[in-house]
C-alpha cells in the first residue's frame, strides 16, 4: 500500500476535551493527519473525518495508588462519555489546509457522594450533560515540499477553540425521596470549559520504505482564563475550604497530549502501535490556576488499525491504559503547606477509549 495513514488524531482538544479517559477533564478532540494530506495539498480537496469516542472511567487514583476500596465498597464514581466529533479539512496552495471541528458530546455521570451520600446502591443517581462541545478552528503546514522529501514530513498547526460548548450546564441531585436540588453537573461531564484557549500542534512521519514508517503527534491548549465562574458546589452551599483554597468555582485548564509509534502496511490494512499520553497539568503556562481541576496524566499503549477504500478511510484505535496519575492541583498544594499535612484528591480514570471513525475525500 503506497499511502500509509500514520496519525489518526489531530487530537483537536476542543475541548474538552479533557475528559481524559475519566474524571480528569481532558476534552475530547477529533481529527486525522495521513500522508494523503502530504502528497495531495495541491490538490484544493476536501476531507471530512467522523469519529465517534467512547470510554468509561471508575477506576479511582490517588497519585498513581489506585484506591481499590472504592470498587470493593461500590463507591465508585462511574462517567461515560461520548463524543460525535466531525472534523471539516480543506487543503490548499503549498502545504497550507484549514480544519474546523465540531463535537456533539453525550455525558452521564453516576455517583453516590453527589447525591444523598448513602452507601446502598439505592442512593446511587446519576446527572447527564448532552450537546455541541467547544468548536476549534485551525490552519496547518506542510514545512516541507513533498516532491523533494517523499519520505517524511513536518506539519506545524496553529488554532483557536471557542467556548461553544455549556460549561454551567445543570442536571438535578437527588438528595432523598423528596427532595432533589438543580445545579451544574460535575466539570468532567461538562460541555465546554467556558475559555477560549489556543492551539499548537506538531505532526511528523517517516516512512523508511512504502509498506513500513514511524509518526508523532503533539497537541497543546493554552487556556488564559483561569476561572469559569461556575459553582462547584452542585446547587447546595460552598464549602468552607472550598473559599479558603480556591475550588468554589471551576478552573479552565491547560491540556495537552503527545503519541508516537510505527506503522505497516498489508494490502489495503495499515496497522499501527504506539504511545499516547494525555495530560491536564495542575499549572497552566499563561494565566492563573486557581479553581478546582483534577490535575493528572494517562499513559496508554495504542493499537490501530485502518482500511483504505478509495475515496474513504476507516479507522479504529483503542488506547489501553498502563499508567494513570492524579497529581496535586494547586488547591492540594495550597491546603498541603497551609496544614503540614499532605493533601491530594482522586480521580477516576478509564481501562481503555474505544475511538472509531471514518475519513471521506472528495
């Protein structure tokens, strides 16, 4: 096979996008870098990718010390998350192309602590979110002429992610029988972080013959906003320690993520391994990082496959985790030299993300 799909993500992180793989918000992106896009920016075509996300995160982390007792005793928090992400890309003169993607995210998040707080699986509820995600705009670059380098190539992309997204979207809390109270759902089902954040990304492969290459993506959202506004306190009252470190209101956090890995090409089949890791750091690069966030990163092996029809791609890639961390936020660190004590949340994270798409050229 002559043209081998090498990086099935320009992980457009719109978004949420941090919702990476469980409570650790990390948004959901879409996208598809291939080294069609290469050979034929010439070409003024277009190519439409739809891919559909899905995981479900319940396994709790502190630091990387995975909190078994919450599986065991059923107090698990559980959150399955779904994105429809159609991600538009028209290619142009001399390497440039534009992208635009648009995510239609489907939330549900089931809990116990939000909710009347009881230990029987009766008290067990849950809040859902659903709607359009935070839209990104982007332009990229081939730096390299693809008739002088046939072998690889360097694609640098500068975008902009607008807060489209319901970043105070509301369900209601069940607190008993009679009694439920509306307010915003948890930031990891949100819909959008409420900023607007700017985006680089770096897209490279090599092929050292036709059937056999290599690739790397690199996606970063600065988010210069530090806070959203919203309350954290689910409709009821905030905390006392909630004011006093910072987390009555939701942060707007950075995220980023890098993959690499190789690829091989069988008949129309290309299979694809490598490294993913995703990441929401506890300090942003520009701007605050107060509010609450949970800060933390997954590392995952990431298995793939495509099939190549004419004018059509399909895809399917399946990050399995093999490491997850819940670092400090800023308010862990605050209450840690406040107190003497040592001070670091939880967060759940997700065995594996099921992402399968389809890529159109015409």
């Amino acid at each position: 096979m002559k043209k081998i799909v090498i990086a099935s993500v320009l992980y457009l992180l719109l978004s949420h996008q941090a919702q990476s793989q469980g409570c650790v918000a990390i948004r959901s992106t879409g996208g598809f870098c291939t080294r069609d896009q290469a050979t034929q920016h010439d070409n003024n075509n277009w190519m439409l990718s739809v891919s559909n996300r899905y995981f479900k995160s319940f396994r709790h982390f502190v630091g990387t010390e995975e909190q078994k007792q919450r599986l065991e005793q059923g107090t698990e928090v559980i959150n399955y998350a779904y994105t429809l992400d159609l991600t538009l890309f028209r290619n142009l003169k001399n390497g440039w192309s534009i992208g635009l993607d648009v995510p239609i995210i489907s939330n549900t998040r089931s809990s116990l602590y939000e909710h009347g707080g009881g230990t029987e699986e009766s008290a067990r509820h849950s809040t859902k979110a659903f709607g359009i995600g935070d839209v990104r705009v982007a332009v990229y670059k081939w730096l390299f002429d693809q008739s002088k380098m046939p072998k690889g190539n360097i694609q640098v992309g500068l975008g902009l992610k607008l807060p489209t997204g319901d970043y105070r979207y509301q369900d209601y809390f069940i607190k008993n029988d009679s009694t439920k109270i509306l307010g915003p759902v948890d930031q990891s089902i949100q819909l959008g972080d409420g900023g607007t954040g700017f985006t680089f990304e770096m897209n490279a492969y090599y092929n050292f013959i036709p059937q056999f290459g290599v690739y790397t993506n690199f996606y970063y959202l600065l988010n210069p906003r530090e806070q959203n506004g919203v309350s954290t306190a689910r409709g009821g009252t905030v905390s006392s320690d909630a004011l006093k470190y910072g987390t009555a209101v939701m942060s707007v956090p950075d995220q980023y993520m890098i993959r690499a890995g190789a690829s091989a090409s069988i008949e129309k089949f290309t299979l694809s391994g490598g490294m993913r890791m995703e990441c929401q750091p506890s300090k942003d690069l520009v701007g605050g990082s107060s509010g609450f966030r949970r800060p933390g990163y997954i590392i995952s092996l990431e298995p793939g496959v495509n099939y190549q029809f004419k004018k059509a791609t399909l895809y399917a890639y399946v990050p399995y985790a093999v490491k997850r961390n819940r670092t400090q936020s800023n308010a862990d660190k605050l209450k840690t030299a406040a107190t003497g004590v040592h001070a670091q949340g939880d967060a759940a994270f997700a065995d594996y993300l099921v992402n399968i798409g389809c890529t159109f050229k015409f």
